[in-house]
C-alpha cells in the first residue's frame, strides 16, 4: 500500500486532510475527502499511476465534500459515504457548505455504505466502521494489515470532533470514540480529517482514565 497526505486549504483557516491510498500492484486507488485544491489531486494520482476506484467521505461536511464533484468529473471513481449522511451530502443546509462561504452543494453518492462493509482495493480489504457523533452519518475506515484508521473529524489528536453542528450528538461522538476506535490495538496509527496523526494508545488515557496526555 501506498499512502498520501494533502493537506487542502479551507474556509475555516485548519487544512483539511485529504489522503490517497494505493495497491501497489493493481494500482487501484480510493481518495477519501477531496476537500478541494483538485490539481494536487490529479498530479499525484498520475505521478502514482493510480487508477481511481472510489471517492470516499468520511462524513457530510462542506470542508470534507467541496472537490468531490470536480475530481469525479475529472478522474472518475464512484462517491461512497454511509447511508445516514448521503442525506446531508445532498442538503445544503446540512452539509453547512453556504454556511461556511462555498457554493450550495448538494450531490447524489454513488453508492451508500453499512457498518462492517469491506472496500477492496486490489487485494488490500479496508473496513467500514460506523461512527456518528460528529453527524449522524460519520465514517472511518480501518485497514488492518497496514494498522491505519483514517477517522475524519470523529477523533483528533487529543481531542473531538464538534457536536453542536445539524445531526451532532455528543453521546454518540463519545460512543464511538471509546467503543468502536479505542478498542482497536494500541499501535494503529490514526488519521484524522484536520491536524497531526497520533495513535491509539496515545489517545486512550484522555477517554479511559479521564486525563490528558502528557508529552
């Protein structure tokens, strides 16, 4: 596997993480939240000769969705984002994308994916995990050979994504931090939708123990 990170200028002045993922030997691709920039997109799908299979959302946002259409437009690949917030990517007033100063979006996945769906890209098998919270639709994706978990704004470094924004729901966002995220092993590297990486076991103690980390 081969995994790239770009970081998209957008509206709110904190980059959104935009990641591509590639099997090696198939050289199928999947691009998950092409928040905008999508000439940085495109020149790195061709320097890595990859073929895009999949445009994936890990949730609704207007800072996470606003190059979907573009780099569809230009590179293909089918727009996949769970079923409970294919609603908002199609409702401006919910994807907040007026709000935040982009042109209204709404949009049509292609597909709408369930908890535990698998993603294959190749012979690489990346796992759906369904974690509301931060909407009601949020989404990581886990890829256990390669012990990544990319997270969207469900989980940062140190810290949560937002829940007083349309469908957020702070018990939720806590459920699936601590049930669903934490459970994996220790020495999964996380991937969040802003910021730096960190790790699962770097993360726990904020959630289990009721402590920050210290550094």
């Amino acid at each position: 596997m081969i995994l790239k990170e770009l970081k998209i200028d957008t509206w709110k002045g904190s980059d959104t993480n935009c990641y591509i993922i590639l099997d090696e030997k198939s050289k199928e691709t999947l691009v998950i939240d092409p928040a905008g920039d999508i000439d940085r997109i495109e020149e790195m799908l061709q320097i890595l000769d990859g073929k895009l299979k999949y445009i994936f959302l890990t949730h609704c946002h207007g800072d996470h969705i606003a190059g979907v259409t573009e780099l569809k437009n230009r590179c293909g690949g089918k727009i996949i984002i769970h079923r409970d917030d294919a609603e908002g990517l199609n409702n401006a007033d919910i994807n907040l994308s007026g709000y935040i100063g982009l042109p209204r979006i709404e949009l049509e996945a292609d597909s709408r994916l369930d908890d535990g769906d698998l993603i294959h890209l190749g012979d690489l098998e990346i796992k759906v995990i369904y974690t509301p919270g931060h909407t009601a639709g949020g989404a990581s994706l886990y890829i256990e050979s390669e012990k990544c978990l990319f997270t969207g704004d469900t989980i940062f470094r140190r810290t949560w994504g937002r829940t007083d924004l349309p469908t957020g729901s702070m018990e939720q966002i806590m459920n699936s931090i601590t049930k669903k995220l934490l459970v994996l092993p220790d020495d999964v590297i996380i991937y969040p939708g802003h910021g730096k990486s960190t790790m699962v076991i770097e993360e726990k103690p904020i959630y289990f123990e009721l402590r920050p980390q210290l550094y």
